[in-house]
C-alpha cells in the first residue's frame, strides 16, 4: 500500500506523519523514517520534541543509503571495501591514469585539478538514473563524430574502469542500493513494519526503483509537498512532476495507492506568510489588503551593518521571551557572511550553528602533509618550505617561525641554501647564525622523509612512510592541542573539525593505499591522488547547543519550526542564484540525449524548478515574521544590486516600504547595550570621546573582575595624548630629530608615534621596492655628478657613463634582487633610460652652475645640526641635502638645493605652514647658516620621470620666470619653516598621537589599526 500525503509547504505533513509514528510506538509497531543524510538529527530531534519522548526505540531514522548498509549488513553480503565520496574520486583518479591512452578529448584535460571529480559526477548520474556502459556505448553509435560522441566515449572507458574497481572487492552507495534492492522480497526484517518518507522533493531513477520494490514488501506513506489539483504549478513543479512518477510507478507493480490532501491550519502562521503561500509565483496576485506587520525590507549599506542588525534584532526578541532556536538566518553567500555572523553574533553572546559543509584541504593538517610532500617530489623551493614553517603543527617556536621565514624572504635564500646551507654571505653574522642554526634542526627530519619516500615505489609504501612521519612529529599530539585551544576560546565547530582531522587523514591515507595497492606510483602523482581526496572530503558539525540560531543556505531552515527567518545578502545573481553548468555533458546536449533515450536527472529545467523551490520555501517557513535584506556595497565599497524579489514583495504588498538602514555612529551604538563586548566594541569606536563611553568605562572600572581588564586595556590603548617624559625619551632622544619626522608627525601623529615610537619591524620580500629603485637612481647620479666634467659631455656620452654606473650598482641592490628574475631585467632597461635622461637634464640644469656636494649631512659630521628653541628646550634637527650647487652672479653667491625624488613629489607653499613639506627651507636654511653671506637661489625637487620636471621656490633674483619669488618672500619661506619645525616639536612632545585623516590614509601601512577608517563610516 502507497499513501501519498500532499500539501502545501508547512502543511503539517510532517506533524501528521510523527502523530502516526507515535501512535506506532505506543502500540510497539516498528516503523521507518527516511530522510536526507543531513537533516536525520534535525529529524530525531522533532520526534522527541513533538511525541514528548526523551527516545525510541522502535523507530530508525535513516537515509536510504544506511537503509540499504542496514539490509546489506543483516545478510552478511557487505564484506566489500565501501568507497564514500572521498575515496570514489581517488578511484576515478586512479581510472584515469590506467586509462589515460585510451582517452580522446580529455587526454590533456585529465590532468587538471577538479577533474575527477568532474568525471565521477557524471557516473554517478549515470549509474543513478539506471543506465549500464553497454547502454551508453548504444548511444554513442547513434551519434555522429563530433564533440558530444568523444565525451560520451571517455566516459564509457572510464565508467567501465570504475566498473572494474567495484567488482575488485569495492562497493558505493549505488552499489549498495542495487545490492538490498535485490534482497528486499527475502528481507524478514522489514515484514509488517511501516515506511515513512519525508523531505524530499525528487528522486533518482534508482530509488525510484527501490522505492518500487518497498511498495511490494510494505506499507509506504510520504509526504511531499504539493498544491492541491495541480495548482500553483509554477512553486510545487518539481514535486508534482515527483508525485505523477510515483503514481506511475504504483500502477505499474499494482500496488494500491491513495492521496491525501492536508487542508493548511490558518492558525498556524501569520497572514502574511499564508499569503505569500497562495500568491508568491502567481501570475496575476492579488495584492494584501490588511495592515502589513510581518514583513520587513531592509537596504544596509554593508554586510557587517546588515548582520549587526540581525544580530540586534535576534537579542532583542530573546529578551522579550522568545528562544535562540526560533530564528533562522539564511543567505545564498556562506563563504562571504560565515566570518561575519561568527565575529557580530559571538559579540553579542549569540549561540549560532552553522549547517554547512566545511573545506578540509585548507586545514592545517592537510596543508602541512602536502607542503610536506611537495618538498619530496619538487625540492626544497622557498614556497614549499615556507608553507610547511607557517602551520601550526612545526616543531618551531613562534620567534624561531618569524626569524627563519623573514631571513628567507628578505635575504633571497635558495632552495639549494635552505637545504645544505648558505652559499654566500648576507651581511649579517648574527642573523645568519640564528638562521642556519633554526635551519638545521627544522630541515633535517624533512630531509629524512624526502629521502625515505622517493625510495618507495607503491601508493602502500608511501602511505606508510607519511604516516609514520605524522606520528614521529606528533601531529596527532598538536591537532589535540589545537582542538584544546579552539574549545577554550569557544569555537566549538572548528574545535569540532579539527578533531575529525586526525581520523579522517588516516582513513585517506588507507584509501589510497588500497586503491593503488601495489601499482607502480610517483610521489607526485601520490600527493595529487591524494589531495583529490581531501578536497572531496568535507567536514561537518551538529550544535553545541541545542537552543541555537541555525545559518546557512535556503534549504537550511526546511521541515524546521521556525518562528523568525532572517534571509540577508539578497542581491542580484545572489538570490535567485546564477546557475552555474559545471558538468561534463551541457543542458544543449543533454537535451539532445533525451532524444536518443539516455534521460539524465541533471537537466536544467530540473535545477531551475529546484532553485525556484528553494526561495518559495525559504520564505514560507516562517511563522510569524520574515526579514529579507541585503547590502548596497560590498565589503570593498562596489556597489551591489538589490534582488529582483524585493519588487514581487512590493507588488504583493503595496503598503510595504523598504527601509534604508543607514550605519549609525557609536555614540548611537552605545544608548542600548546588548552586551559587554559589544559595549567595548563600539567604545573603542568612538574613542571614549562621547559622554556615553565616558560613563560605560567608569561603570565597568567600578567591577572588580578580571572581565573587565579587557576593557580597561582597550581603553588605554586608545588614549590619544602619552605623558610628556615618555614622549621625551620616546620620540627625541638626546634632543635630535630629522626632517622626516616632523613632516611624518605633520602628516599623522599616530602615524609617528606607530613608526618612531613603537618602530615595528616591517617584513621585507626578496624583491625590488620603491626605497630600493630610488636607493640605486639616487647613487648612480652621485657618482655621476663626482666623476664627469658636464660641459664637455655629448648626450650620447652622457648615457654611456650613466648606463656603465648603472650596471656596476644594480647586481649589488638587496642581494641581486634587481636581477634575479627576467621581468626585473627587462625593468632595468627602463630604469637605466630614465636615469639616463636625469643625468642629462642635470647637465643641463648645471648650465653656469658649479656643484659645492652631494649627499651633504648636518648633525652628522662637518655641518652642524640645525639649532631649534622650543618651550621644553632646544632641539637639534638633522638631515642630508642630495646635491647643493653655487651660482656667482653680479657679486653675489647665490645657492640652490635640489632633492632627487622618483615619486610624484612637487613643491607646494601651504604645506610650508601646515608642516608636511619643510624639508626644502630647513635644508636651505642649513646651507645659508654654514655659508656666510651667500644668498637662495632656488630649493627644487627633481622628479625621476619623463620630463624630469624642478618643483620648488626659485629666486626671480637669478631667474627671469614669472612664478619666481622675490628675495623677501624667499626668507619669509624659510622663516614659517623654522616656526613650523618649532611647533611640530612641542606638539611631539606634548604627546599628542591622534590620528589624523589625511589623502594617503589608503596607502598608510597602519590604516588597519588606526582606526580611522571605522570610525568615518560609523559616522558617515
């Protein structure tokens, strides 16, 4: 007997079938519940929720597969190695390979990452919808040469390579699933025992199949949702194309079968939602005439504002009475909202589950074992090395890490040195010491391995050797700890994962050793089998508690009681989702299949009803309120576009609005608190400035628990003004500073004190930067300036000697950096015109001009330092001038400064004054102080660039120029200068190390920390 149960979404189907299971159980009648693999917990769960029961016994909740592993198991057949996703896509590695010759169009593709996978999903399609490689090579014969017939041909070599695996001593799913079909009639178990199926929406063809046979032992009852006479065919297409193939499959094996509606309870949710029920996907809706209360449209400017907002909402309701499980929040986006929710909710002391599948190729164990194995088959490069040094499973200490990677990427270290030592020195003894010595002891054990596995020859031999390896390291031992450190911090699923790592590595490990047994393998090929593996492996979780919000996809919150439903980032291509066709056979040809009789599951039709289904019931589950939301910029600042479902909503509900959630700043985060940390949060925002933080850090300093240090340490973190002794011996020792310090201060202060008083020391890569380009321009025109007598230059020999000092400096520049790839060297060649041209221009601007030094210091050696009086005591300003020339003219010596400057640096006079451009008129003042009774002349910059352009104040008194100054204004230049320099010092040392905006705050390397970026879009 078939009993069908149809009706609409959150019909109570569901609830019907649990009120017959229960009335099962009291009777002592067993019965079975199948259900998708993911949701059998959720499913556990709602029987004891709804039957008031703590467990049961006479019932199993399963899914088809451990079904058929059940009846398989009870007549002794499964004595097959089982294959789960992870070891079929090794196995469809291990197929191609053995069949590689003997493909056609994919012979080169069949190397590439993903492709295994690509190929087993089509078998598996294959072997779902029932169809055997005889009947794919009767297709294949009816085709004509072209794209489509040489796919099909590789995959009938490989299906019948797969075949092959499974007959060895191997079985899958659908294996399994055709075994306990045919062991169904004789299966006494199953005997007077009702089968109860619910959530899905459509089957493959071989459960069909199996459900067919069900039908001839037992009782069946499913629920599948459904409209009434086939109404509403837009929402419930796919499943009543589901409920005509059941139909069909009853009256074929004549088993009697019945259809029962359930009439939806108007109690059950709120009018809104029953509404979007009836009306969502109809052509023509009517539109709601009542008082539009549970149905909320929200713009947010950001993701971070969106969930901060969900976030609220969700404590608010909790405070009101209402449980953490009765919301849901749901998105098509977990890769983008994932860190997003965990951060905002955990600040907030929101319990959160995350139903999604997680990455465990990306984990540190699995990281660790193919950096390992990519030193074995490819050397010991600097990118395998570094990846292995920076997990968390090495023997290194954390300042061992920093020193042994750092020396690598800023001193240029080979492979070959990592491996046997330094070839050359590099200028530091110390750290070369500190180096080999980290070196020696990390290197050795790896060395050791790469030596023991490159002497194995089977997939068997390897496995063992990495095993072993694992074990000698402790692997295991550091994972423990790691899961140790997770629960302590309260990342309870990640702690989760992290312990299946362990288990699920050695398993890998075995799988592939069974595969491939004794075949001749490389290390290479290996460690890509291997990695196949891993990527096809995921990890999942179930909650920590059982009162949680649940995030994740659409389809998360479905056959859930769910009160409140927060569906946000539903942007364009988002919500409706692009689909994407990542098959091997497209939606053309399988369109063209179908006329050849090879129907495939897969179509498109299929997935867009599915798509379409997955919106409808994420906004039906409900009920009582739903929230849908999205952002207008993303977390970069491009601007997004709201999904096309926000106009369905206005069309079925006019007096609805959407409302622009625009962020607010902290002071009006911090009139309703919702927690501690979020208190801090925003606190730290505002910089303790509002009268709100003021009162917030007196009250929390008032506890005395360790709890609020953390605040007390935020607090004095962000203090924006030290103590003047402090930032006397912080900022100026022994009364000395340099030019660019006060224009650095000018700039930022906080920029100062991060880079002058705190002096982080900055990771520098083997490559060419910006200091190291104007470093070697800067001495190959010194040298050219010395060493030639510019009047009797041609241009040509200009370049010549400019070209000669070139290529003598740059092999010496950070170690070879500037010619140690080829794109480098061709960037050289650029490099050197450009210089060259500069060498010329200098000769011409020379013209009557002799040159009186280059690099000329004071505060160092022969010059002295530039004296400054301020109000906590006289300051000595050092600097070095690039090059200073003397002009004689009407008997009078007149000086000019010119600064080398390969960035886009020109003179502007109001940055005199507001500090962020003295260097010029500091460094003049210097020059006229040690030359007695000379005069300016100019003060220039010289840009490196194509037309090598002067920036600077000039003279009119040896220049004809309209905009040259007059000798008055001159000194006055030089003069607000001075009062410049006098009052950036007091400011230094007065402490102040406030942040300050300015044009380069993107370019700052401690925007990151400064904090002025938050605080401008809080406020803005």
């Amino acid at each position: 007997m078939l009993k069908i149960i149809t009706g609409r979404i959150s019909s109570s189907k569901t609830h019907i079938l649990i009120e017959e299971i229960g009335k099962r159980i009291e009777s002592r009648q067993k019965s079975i519940l199948i259900v998708p693999d993911p949701v059998t917990y959720n499913f556990e769960q709602r029987l004891c929720s709804q039957l008031n029961i703590n467990g049961f016994i006479d019932v199993e909740v399963c899914s088809f597969n451990r079904l058929a592993s059940s009846i398989v198991d009870f007549f002794g057949k499964n004595k097959k190695s089982y294959l789960d996703d992870s070891a079929k896509t090794m196995a469809m590695r291990f197929c191609i390979l053995n069949c590689k010759d003997k493909l056609t169009i994919f012979k080169s593709t069949s190397d590439k990452k993903g492709f295994s996978a690509l190929a087993l999903k089509m078998i598996s399609t294959l072997e779902n919808c029932g169809y055997s490689v005889d009947d794919l090579n009767n297709v294949i014969q009816k085709l004509d040469n072209g794209i489509l017939k040489y796919k099909l041909m590789d995959m009938a070599v490989l299906y019948q390579e797969y075949n092959k695996i499974l007959s060895s001593g191997y079985t899958d799913n659908a294996d399994k699933l055709k075994t306990a079909q045919q062991l169904l009639p004789v299966y006494s178990r199953i005997k007077n025992t009702v089968i109860y199926i619910d959530g899905f929406d459509v089957f493959t063809t071989s459960l069909y199949n199996f459900i067919g046979s069900l039908m001839e032992q037992t009782d069946i009852v499913i629920a599948l949702s459904c409209a009434e006479n086939n109404s509403d065919s837009t929402a419930y297409e796919i499943h009543q194309i589901t409920l005509d193939n059941l139909i069909k499959i009853a009256k074929e094996r004549n088993v009697p079968f019945k259809i029962e509606h359930t009439k939806r309870n108007t109690n059950h949710k709120s009018d809104e939602i029953h509404f979007i029920e009836d009306n969502f996907y109809k052509t023509k809706p009517f539109a709601f005439t009542k008082d539009t209360k549970n149905i909320f449209l929200n713009y947010y400017l950001s993701p971070q504002d969106e969930i901060e907002m969900v976030a609220r909402s969700i404590f608010d309701g909790v405070k009101k009475g209402n449980r953490f499980k009765d919301y849901a929040l749901l998105c098509n986006d977990l890769d983008k909202y994932s860190p997003l929710v965990n951060t905002i909710f955990a600040r907030y002391n929101i319990p959160v589950h995350t139903n999604k599948k997680y990455d465990i190729a990306a984990h540190p164990v699995s990281m660790y074992l193919f950096a390992l194995l990519k030193c074995a088959y490819s050397g010991f490069t600097p990118e395998n090395i570094l990846n292995l040094a920076l997990s968390s499973l090495t023997s290194l200490q954390q300042d061992e890490k920093e020193i042994f990677v750092s020396f690598i990427k800023e001193m240029g270290v080979k492979g070959y040195e990592i491996e046997n030592g330094l070839y050359f020195d590099r200028g530091d003894t110390e750290k070369q010491t500190q180096f080999d010595i980290i070196r020696k002891s990390f290197v050795a054990p790896i060395k050791e391995f790469r030596k023991n596995i490159l002497q194995k020859n089977t997939a068997t031999e390897m496995a063992s050797c990495c095993y072993d390896f694992l074990k000698e390291q402790g692997i295991y031992e550091k994972t423990q700890n790691l899961v140790d450190q997770y629960e302590e911090m309260g990342f309870f699923e990640l702690s989760d994962i992290t312990a299946q790592l362990w288990n699920k590595t050695q398993a890998l490990l075995e799988e592939v050793a069974q595969l491939f047994g004794s075949t001749p393998i490389s290390v290479e090929e290996f460690s890509k089998t291997l990695h196949e593996g891993f990527v096809s492996s995921n990890a999942s979780t179930i909650p920590s508690v059982l009162d949680c919000v649940t995030f994740g996809e659409l389809t998360s919150a479905k056959e859930q009681e769910i009160s409140y439903v927060f569906i946000v980032g539903a942007n364009d291509g988002i919500i409706p989702k692009t689909y994407s066709d990542e098959r091997i056979v497209t939606a053309s040809e399988s369109a063209l299949l179908i006329d050849l009789g090879l129907e495939l599951t897969h179509s498109v039709e299929t997935e867009d009803a599915r798509l379409r289904y997955n919106i409808y019931s994420a906004i039906c589950t409900p009920t009582k309120a739903l929230s849908f939301s999205c952002p207008l910029f993303n977390q970069n600042g491009s601007p997004l576009s709201p999904s096309p479902i926000f106009k369905r909503f206005l069309q079925l509900f006019p007096e609805l609005r959407i409302t622009n959630n625009v962020s607010l700043t902290p002071r009006d985060n911090l009139k309703k608190i919702y927690s501690i940390e979020q208190a801090m949060h925003f606190m730290a925002l505002d910089r303790l400035n509002s009268p709100e933080s003021v009162a917030l850090s007196k009250y929390f300093d008032s506890f005395n628990n360790r709890k609020y240090d953390i605040l007390k340490q935020q607090k004095k973190s962000k203090e924006t003004v030290l103590p003047k002794d402090i930032a006397s011996k912080l900022f100026l020792h022994k009364n000395s500073t340099s030019i660019s310090r006060l224009e650095t201060f000018a700039t930022c202060p906080y920029k100062h004190f991060i880079e002058y008083g705190l002096s982080p020391v900055k990771s520098k890569e083997y490559n060419t930067d910006s200091l190291d380009i104007g470093t070697m321009i800067h001495t190959t025109l010194e040298i050219f300036t010395k060493e030639n007598a510019f009047n009797e230059l041609t241009r040509q020999e200009c370049y010549d000697k400019t070209s000669e000092i070139f290529d003598k400096i740059v092999p010496d520049v950070h170690f070879g950096a500037m010619i140690s790839t080829n794109r480098q060297k061709a960037f050289n060649k650029i490099l050197k015109d450009l210089t060259s041209e500069s060498a010329w221009k200098i000769k011409e601007h020379l013209k009557g001009f002799s040159v009186i030094g280059q690099e000329i210091s004071f505060g160092y050696n022969k010059f002295p330092p530039i004296e400054i009086d301020t109000e906590y005591g006289k300051l000595y300003i050092k600097g070095k001038i690039d090059r200073a020339d003397s002009l004689e003219k009407d008997g009078s010596v007149y000086l000019r400064i010119v600064d080398y400057k390969s960035g886009d640096k020109k003179f502007n006079a109001y940055n005199v004054e507001n500090g962020t451009d003295i260097q010029l008129m500091i460094y003049m003042d210097a020059l006229l102080s040690h030359f007695k009774n000379s005069k300016p002349a100019s003060a220039q910059y010289m840009l490196i660039a194509k037309d090598n352009e002067l920036s600077g104040p000039v003279n009119n008194a040896v220049c004809d120029d309209k905009k040259a100054l007059s000798e008055d204004v001159f000194y006055e230049l030089i003069d607000t200068s001075k009062k410049t320099a006098v009052k950036l010092a007091q400011d230094i040392l007065s402490g102040n190390i406030m942040p300050a905006e300015c044009d380069n705050c993107a370019y700052c390397d401690y925007n990151g920390i400064c904090g002025i970026k938050n605080i401008d879009k809080e406020e803005n």
